[in-house]
C-alpha cells in the first residue's frame, strides 16, 4: 500500500523494527532534517533530540542511584526489552499536519 499506514503488517506486528525503519530511511534524502510528528488531534512537528535505548537508561539510572550490583533484567517491566530503541523528542517547533497518518509509509 503505497503511502498509507498499514495496519495489516506482513508479519502480523505492528511494531516497528529498526530495520523496517532502516529500510525506510534508506529512500529518503540522507541531508534532510529529521522531524517527529506528535499528537495525530493536535499535531505538532518536533525537532529530534537523538536515539537511546531501554538499555543506556537503566544503566544511567542504576548508576545515578548507586545500584551498580542490580541485575537490569529484573528492572524491566513486563512486555520491554532492554534493546528497545526510543527516538527522543526535542523541542516542538511549529503546528504540523494531520494529513501526515494517512500518507505515513510503513
């Protein structure tokens, strides 16, 4: 489905993977900005501050506590995975669009 959001992902999840969104970048100009859309009711563009994982911030947080001997796996909730990947948001720069749902590649 070209430009339209699926939700029938071919492999039945609709989570998406660092490679699917490697793949998806790949098409895309390597010297545009990258920008998150926020809030499809009210949306908003956001500048992008960087890219963490589940992992970098337990460990951050066990070390700002002073938990050095903690196993990280016992700190994860149910349904995470210290490999998840979150693309952290910036500062919100203007109103956006909301056409931006419908037309989202996936």
């Amino acid at each position: 489905m070209n430009g339209a959001h699926r939700t029938d992902h071919p492999d039945g999840d609709d989570d998406m993977k660092v490679s699917e969104l490697i793949e998806l970048l790949e098409e895309q100009d390597p010297d545009a900005e990258v920008l998150v859309m926020s809030q499809p009711n009210w949306p908003f563009e956001l500048s992008l501050a960087g890219v963490t994982t589940r992992e970098e911030m337990l460990r951050a947080d066990r070390d700002e506590d002073g938990d050095g001997d903690e196993d990280e796996e016992s700190r994860l909730e149910r349904g995470t995975a210290k490999n998840d990947v979150f693309l952290v948001e910036g500062e919100q720069l203007r109103y956006g669009s909301k056409t931006a749902w419908s037309v989202a590649t996936r």
